[in-house]
C-alpha cells in the first residue's frame, strides 16, 4: 500500500513539484485506514444482531462506502442515492435535486447514510428529512469529514471520521469537476 507522501496515482501530487492546483494533506492514506476500521467496529457493535443497510451518497461517498463496508463484520446491505446541490460550484444553497434515486423500500430498516463531507449540513438535512419520511427503523449518519465550525444546521451525525479546518478538500472520492477523487488521502484543493 503507498504510503502518504509518496506520488499518487493520475497526480503525481506526492509533493515533487506535481500538480500545482493540490496543497497540502490534511487526512492522511495512513490516518484514513486507521479511522476507517475503527469506524467499522464501532458500527459492528452498535448494529449487532441487526442487518443495516448503507446508503451512498454519490459520487463524493463511493470510496469510503467500499471501504467502510470492509470494515463492518455485519450481513451489511447497500443503496445509492445522488444529489445535486444548487449553488456554485464549492457553496451548496440548500435545495437540493434527487438526480438517482433508492432502489430499496426503507421500511422498517435500520439505514446509515454514508456521507463524504458535510459542510453547511443543508445537504444531509434535506436527505434526512427525505429518508424519514420513508418509514425506516432507525436512521443514523456517518461522514467521513466534518467541516469545523461552518454547519447552518444541527447535523447530529453519529459517526464522523475528521474533524476537518475549512479548506476545499479532495480525495478519496472527494472531486473538482470530476478530477481527484483517485487521491488515496484527502488533499487541499488551492486551485481556482
Ligand atoms: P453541505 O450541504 O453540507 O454544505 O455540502 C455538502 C456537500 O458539498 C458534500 O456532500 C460535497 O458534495 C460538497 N462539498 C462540501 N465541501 C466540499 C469539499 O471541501 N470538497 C469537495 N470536493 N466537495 C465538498
């Protein structure tokens, strides 16, 4: 496995005078891993005895869904959702579109919402209201990342990975106009 630091693949970001639009690491491949399987356990015993069902949200959660999921020693099943937020391109305003929809019924299931990064938490309010509505056992939501300080909203996520400053971050399935999210840690975006 790389280790941080080193070049990343489609990058060449590992600090070598690559890609000029990438700063600095602020969650390492290493520090991920780690945090990953602890999340992993941490949702094993909570769910004990259950059979949870993840939903993914898309694209920015589909990396750490595939790994989270590794890392849960539970008969774990999976759904997708996408949504686009309107606003500019690195601000969500709030409203936001179901582009895919849940294949699955939600009835009487125990859902975790994998989120990548919940910023002003208008994105995950939305989805949570959406996904109550639909008459799930229990609803609970895990971000890999939380952006300091910046939420609009009370978020009340049970499980987060990073506590993350306020800088535009990619990696690890995280993108700018697609690009980056093959990064295997979670990089500074200091591009324009
Ligand atoms: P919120 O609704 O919480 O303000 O925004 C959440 C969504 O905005 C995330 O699911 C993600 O798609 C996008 N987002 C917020 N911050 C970042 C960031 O630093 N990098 C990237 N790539 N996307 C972000």
């Amino acid at each position: 496995m790389s280790e941080a630091g080193q070049a990343r693949p489609g990058t060449d970001a590992g600090g070598d005078g690559g890609d000029a639009n990438l700063g600095r690491e602020v969650v390492t491949a290493e520090q991920l891993r780690t945090r990953v399987a602890e999340l992993g356990a941490e949702i094993t015993r909570d769910y004990a005895g259950r059979a949870p069902l993840l939903v993914g949200v898309l694209k920015g959660a589909f990396m750490f869904m595939s790994d989270l999921s590794r890392a849960i020693d539970l008969p774990v099943e999976f759904d997708f959702m996408a949504v686009s937020s309107y606003g500019s391109a690195t601000r969500t305003s709030g409203v936001v579109r179901i582009i895919k929809d849940l294949d699955l019924d939600l009835t009487g299931r125990d859902v975790i919402v994998v989120e990548d990064i919940v910023d002003s938490g208008l994105t995950l309010n939305y989805l949570r209201r959406n996904l109550m509505a639909r008459g799930p056992a229990s609803l609970e939501v895990c971000a890999l990342l939380l952006r300091e300080g910046l939420q609009k909203t009370d978020t009340d996520l049970r499980y987060i990975g990073f506590t993350i400053p306020p800088a535009f971050v990619v990696g690890y399935g995280l993108d700018v106009a697609e690009r980056y999210r093959n990064l295997d840690a979670i990089v500074e975006y200091v591009g324009t």
